[in-house]
C-alpha cells in the first residue's frame, strides 16, 4: 500500500499524529509569537549557490524526496483510457489574442506590453514524431494532432475556466534562447496563463536588505503579457530560496525584526507590482508533512516568529491590496493538500483564521507534484477542491507534474495520461477551480531530475533532439484535453 492510500485511509495518519511534538490536523493560526535563538536555525538557502537548481537540492529537496516520493507504484486504477499513439508532423495554428474581456491581462495592467500585441504573433507549433535520442523512444506514446491548433487554454476557457496554464524558469535557465520552447510558451491556444518558476522569489527579488531588483521578474510579466496571459505571481514568503541576509544575518534575528522583513518584503512587491499579477502566493508550503499538518518548523520564519508569521504576510499583502486599491488575489500555496487529510485540513485552518481575521485570502494553490501511479483520484481530488471552495475562498491546480521512473515503460506512460486526466477533470468538475498549471511544458527543462534522482518525463512535451529542436506531444497532453473538452461537451 502506499503511503497517499496509508494517509487517505487514516492509518498512517494516525500514525504520524501520535508522534510528539506537533501541531497535529488541528492546526491553527495564532497571534501569539515564539521567539527562537537564530542560532538554531538550519540555514537553506544560498544567493552565492552556483545555480537556482544547486541551492534548490540542496535546502528544498530534501523535504520534497521524502514527502512526494515514496515507492513507485503501479496499482492506481482508473478505468479512464485514451487514445495513445498518433504520430504527425506538423501543427501549425494561427495565433489569437486569447482574452479579450474586461477581466484579461491587457486590461488589468496599463503598463502591460500586452496592450500593444493583443493580436500575437505567430505562435504556429511544430511538433514531430518521437525519433532518434528520446529517452526511450519505443515506448514513448505520443498525442493525437488537432488540426486546428485548438488546445488547453482553449479548452479550460471553454469549459469555464480562467486558463491552462505553465510556469517557465525565465529569465534563468535557456528556455529563452530556445526558439521551439518559446514557440510553445507563446501558443496562446495551449497557455493562458504564466508562472515564474524562479525570478519573483526573495533571493531574487530583494537580495539586500531593502534593495529591491524587480529587472527579471517585469522581464517574465511582459513576455507573459505580450501573449496576453494572466500571471500568477509566485512567491513572496517561502523557507527556500532566500537570500544570505536573511538565513545567516549578521545580528540574530527577533520576533520583532524579521516580522518587520516579513512586512516590508511583501508590501513592498505587491504595492511594485500591483495588478500586473492576477493572483499571488503571498505563503508558500507552510505546512509539514510529518505530523502532517503540523507547520514546517525548518523554516526561518517559523523558527523565529511562529505560525504567526503566515498571519504577518497575509496582511502585509492585505494592506497593501488596500493602500492601492487592487485587485490581484491572495493565495496560499503548498504541496500534499490536494487530496483529503491532516494537512489539506491544516491549509482549511489558514483560510479559515485568515478570514476570521478580516484579513484577505481568496484561494488555495493544490501543487500537485504527483507521481505516476499515485496520483489521487480524480473522485478524491474534487472532494478536496470543494472542502476549500466551501470556506468562500478559490482553488487552483499550480504546479501540476507527474513524474516516474526512468526510463519510462510503456505502462507508466499510459498511466501518466490517466493520472493527468484526473486532476485537471477534478478542476473542470469544480466551479470555484479557476484554472490548471503545469510546472513547465517540456521535460527538457523541468525541476524533476534534478530534484528527484532517477525520476522525469513528467511533463507534457519532450524535446528528443535536445534544446532548440522541435517538440514532441506526449499522450498526457491528450489525457489533459479530454478531461477539458469532455466537460465542455456536457456543457449545456
Ligand atoms: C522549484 C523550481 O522549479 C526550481 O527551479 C528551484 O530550484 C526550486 O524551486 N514548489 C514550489 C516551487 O512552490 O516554487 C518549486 O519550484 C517547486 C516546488
């Protein structure tokens, strides 16, 4: 049995909850704070670490290895099926501006390049059939060809969502300099909405205290918004990823000052960026796993002012929301909540003293970083997403990826298109699911190696000629389509 069906049926639940000490699934979010000698604190982040991807292994993985993995497993049953082998060559689609109402990109954000491209230029898609240097290519099943370009973002907006969505390491890794991945990142038929995988985060964005360099993140915004996509800011307060003065400061920390670098921190890049964002992930992964849904006691934040400080940054954010009159949304964001349990109940607690507080919150970001075979049910999954949206907040699928094996067998593929089927069917079947975002297209340039040892293939495309060659659809592209279109067809 694995440990999600261990967890979902209670056993290990229990298990994990008797161990002392903890908060438990009965977590709450309180005023009071814990001052804690700095000299404690695990430091997990560095700005000299040579890479985004050396400083990531390093202080986020960890956490992530143990608590999205455990062992593989193949004896998740869906009786969805799809079509699983195509090969074609060529799609090519004219681009379209993809929003056009009141509430698209353009409009939001009068300092946005979008308002000068709503028509965008040529996103055509060429995809090939699977060749030479894929991983393993006789077993890689590929995606139906549509002939008419029409793709996820087109079918989320017609099954009632805001987007399909992806996040992109720009500026950061090579994706830039990749005409075939920016061809793609640019197909407004598959992608409404854009996600930094990197730049918006603390070491990037304030990496001396109280000097603020916005340069890469306005770079992301206006790439997104030259095709017209809404931008889901990511993140402002997270244990990774944070610069040196803030993990190994030269005067100990206090309640007191680091609250205050908590404040000005998300006040400041909210007020700087304003609307430009359509949400933001004001907190990012506060909760532990083991007890689950206990606060993650590695983090800085936690370690010095308590759970308080997941307070602190919700109304940084929401007085800055105010002063400027906003209207981008607050979101808090983590990783095993999208199926019921301890922790998807600790999550419930924020929003639910967050809102007892008057303090803004207006959805819940579901990671999903699932890994083939484990993925939740879609059953599970919808009960999830309605157990958040009945507390009066939204819920979004963020950073959606189904990892396996490598390499991958012909059996995993096919129940990597179901496992992908599931969650984003979850989304459509739930109204207050505003969209899907996958954490990048192209396995090419995905976190999962590098995090997860000889774990990948977890992402929609795959490039088999390398960097700046065409990209392959896998069939996990239709597995998303279906669960779209399949919604919009029962639409009356
Ligand atoms: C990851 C990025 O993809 C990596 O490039 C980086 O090294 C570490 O962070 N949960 C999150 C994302 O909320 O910010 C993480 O992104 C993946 C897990």
């Amino acid at each position: 049995m694995s440990v999600r069906s261990l967890l979902t049926t209670g056993l290990l639940a229990a298990a994990v909850l008797a161990s002392p000490p903890g908060y438990g699934n009965t977590v709450t979010v309180t005023a009071t704070k814990e001052v804690t000698k700095y000299s404690t604190i695990t430091k997990t982040a560095s700005c000299n670490a040579p890479s985004k991807y050396t400083s990531h292994s390093k202080s986020h993985s960890p956490s992530h290895s143990t608590s999205h993995s455990s062992s593989h497993s193949t004896s998740h049953s869906t009786s969805h099926s799809t079509s699983t082998s195509a090969t074609h060559s060529s799609i090519t689609s004219s681009a379209t501006s993809s929003a056009t109402s009141k509430t698209s990109p353009s409009s939001r954000s009068s300092t946005s390049p979008a308002s000068s491209s709503s028509t965008s230029s040529s996103s055509s898609v060429t995809t090939t059939s699977s060749s030479a240097s894929n991983t393993n290519p006789s077993t890689t099943i590929l995606a139906t060809a549509t002939a008419t370009g029409y793709g996820l973002n087109d079918a989320a907006k017609a099954a009632g969502k805001l987007w399909f969505g992806t996040a992109a390491d720009i500026p950061g890794t090579n994706e830039l300099e990749d005409f075939y991945y920016m061809q793609e990142f640019n197909n407004t038929h598959d992608f409404g909405e854009a996600t930094p995988g990197n730049i918006m985060k603390f070491m990037f964005i304030e990496p001396e205290q109280g000097v603020f360099d916005f340069t890469g993140a306005q770079q992301f915004i206006d790439l997104a918004h030259a095709t017209d996509k809404y931008v889901r800011c990511h993140n402002l307060i997270w244990k990774s990823e944070l610069p040196t003065w803030v993990t190994d400061p030269a005067v100990p920390w206090t309640n007191e000052t680091l609250s205050a670098v908590v404040y000005e921190h998300v006040y400041n890049v909210v007020t700087h960026f304003g609307d430009q964002c359509y949400s933001w992930d004001v907190v990012n992964e506060a909760l532990a796993d083991s007890p689950a849904g206990s606060y993650d006691n590695s983090s800085i934040f936690y370690d010095v002012i308590g759970p308080a400080y997941v307070v602190d940054a919700f109304q940084a954010a929401t007085d800055a929301v105010k002063n400027n009159s906003l209207s981008v949304k607050l979101y808090y964001n983590d990783y095993n909540i999208e199926f019921p349990g301890a922790k998807s109940i600790a999550a419930q607690n924020i929003v639910s003293e967050l809102k007892a507080r008057n303090i803004q919150i207006d959805g819940v970001g579901l990671e999903s970083h699932f890994i083939v075979g484990e993925t939740p049910s879609q059953a599970s999954q919808t009960t999830n997403m309605q157990a958040f949206t009945a507390l009066g907040v939204d819920v979004a699928v963020t950073e959606l990826d189904v990892r396996l094996p490598l390499p991958p067998t012909a059996a995993d593929e096919t129940q990597q298109v179901a496992d992908y089927y599931s969650t984003v069917a979850a989304c459509v079947a739930v109204k207050g699911c505003v969209g899907v975002t996958v954490w990048d297209f192209d396995d090419n340039y995905s976190w999962i190696p590098s995090t997860f040892a000889g774990q990948g293939y977890g992402d929609l495309f795959l490039q088999p000629g390398g960097s700046n060659t065409p990209l392959v659809k896998k069939a996990a592209y239709d597995g998303c389509l279906e669960a779209l279109t399949g919604a919009a067809e029962s639409s009356p």
